[in-house]
C-alpha cells in the first residue's frame, strides 16, 4: 500500500528521468551536500540532486575533487537524503574507488547505498569503466556516466579546458557514450564539450543526457548549487547562470548582526526570557 501524500508530488525515479527524454520534458539537477541545502533544492521540485565530489572544492576547500575519500562521501550523501522527500539522489563515486577493479567498485557504489541511502552512483570515464558499471548495474544500483571534462582526471588532461574539439577526440565520445548505454548506464553527464557534439549524442542516445557547458540540446542540465546561488564568486565560466547573490546578502546579514550585538540592540526585550 502506497504511503504518497496526496500532496506531494510523486518519487523521481531513474525511470521517470528516462521517460522524460521520451516526452521531450528537460530534466533539472543541482548539487547538494548537506541536510539543509538539500530541503530547500528538493521542495522547489528539482528532479536530480547531485551528491558530487565537488564537495572538495565547496565544502572542503581543495583545488581539486582528488582527496574526497568514500567515507567523505557517504557522510555527505547520508545528509543529503535526510533532507529529501521527492528528487532522486545520486551519488559521485570519488576517485579510487572503483577505478582499481569492478569488485573493488561494486563494493563501493554497495556502501553508498547501503550506508547513505542514494538511489544511485555517479561515475566518470568511457571503455576503461564499461566493464566496471556493467557489473554495478547487474547488481541492481542504477548508474549515471560522466563523459567530456572528468574533474578526477585533472592531472591527467592538465586543463579544465573545453574537451573533444578535436574530431578524434569526439569520436571516441560519440563511442564511449554508446558503451555506456550499452552498459546499463540510465543517464550520461556530458561536461565542457562543443554544443554540436553534445546535441549528436543526445539524438543518438536512448537515455537522457545532462549537460555542464555543453549547450542547450541536451535533455537536462546540471550546476553546482553553491555556483548558481552566487556564493562562490570566485569561480566564474561561460557556462555558469547566477541566479542570486547570496555572497553579498549573507555578508549583509552578518554585518548587520555584528552591529545590532555591538550596539545593545540586539537582543531586545523580546527576544529574551523573563524570570
């Protein structure tokens, strides 16, 4: 017997995210790392939320995703689901945790679903990692691919640069992306390509793709929340829409209670408790 509040909008599902290529309906993904972060993302009806190993950049302050461990993520995605009652959850697998064997990664993407109740993993690359998310998938946890900029492989290409713009390289691309279909994956990440490639692999996929800097003719798009909402300034591509400016409202709010304190006024006889 169902328990949906007839309220609520129904569970995303990696079946509802496939069908919506199907309808032509786009499909919306933000990161989250956190409880509260993750409620407010979920009850504005987002349809994916992205627990990323981004977490290392914006949570943690590291110039790259390489030192996020399991452990970090699993304690980070474990927050992330406690806040979320509609969108589907997935989840990064950081780097070294499933590049080394498919054992080794079933039991990694196993303990994000077990111990932090996702509802899938993400994981980056092509041919190298068919093998691997086969052997995921056939246990039963749903797999979204991750091709064109791999952030875990920084120190290999050198760049964060605009990949596959060269006809080799996007031919491999074009392969890979098939591969993974071929694989099981229900959905592919496509980060930092040329618009053209992105929209020739989304008409030859069957699954949704969800673009990061790769133009609008994919079937969703992707931003980091912390980027869109305007509290990272710093970080600035040609791909990133602000939505907000918390950076400076939030530096507002906190200079104002640093003068209310400084000033007596706050708090006022209200805002305390009488004997």
């Amino acid at each position: 017997m169902s328990t949906q509040s007839p309220n609520r909008p129904p569970k995303v599902t990696t079946q509802t995210i496939v069908d919506m290529k199907g309808e032509e309906r786009k499909i919306s993904m933000l990161t989250a790392y956190d409880f509260t972060m993750a409620k407010i993302i979920d009850r504005a009806g987002i349809d994916i939320i992205l627990v990323g190993d981004s977490a290392s950049n914006v949570m943690a302050g590291y110039d790259t995703t390489v030192p996020m461990t399991l452990d970090h993520m699993i304690y980070h995605s474990s927050c992330v689901v406690r806040g979320v009652e509609t969108a589907l959850v997935i989840a990064d697998l950081p780097f070294m945790s499933y590049q080394v064997t498919p054992k080794e990664a079933l039991i990694s993407a196993g303990r994000m679903m077990k111990e932090a109740g996702v509802h899938g993993v993400k994981l980056e690359g092509g041919k190298p990692v068919v093998e691997t998310i086969r052997k995921i998938v056939e246990a039963g946890i749903p797999v979204m691919g991750h091709l064109g900029l791999t952030p875990q492989s920084i120190y290999k290409f050198g760049t964060y640069k605009v990949r596959a713009t060269e006809s080799e390289e996007a031919q491999q691309l074009l392969e890979d992306a098939k591969k993974l279909e071929e694989a099981g994956c229900f959905s592919i990440v496509l980060e930092k390509i040329p618009a053209g490639l992105a929209e020739k692999v989304t008409n030859q996929l069957s699954i949704p793709t969800i673009g990061i800097g790769a133009g609008k003719k994919c079937d969703g798009q992707v931003l980091v929340a912390h980027d869109m909402l305007g509290l990272n300034k710093e970080f600035k591509p040609r791909f990133l829409r602000r939505y907000a400016d918390l950076d400076t409202k939030m530096t507002e709010a906190v200079q104002n209670y640093i003068r209310d304190v400084q000033s007596g006024d706050f708090p006022n006889e209200e805002e305390q408790y009488d004997s």
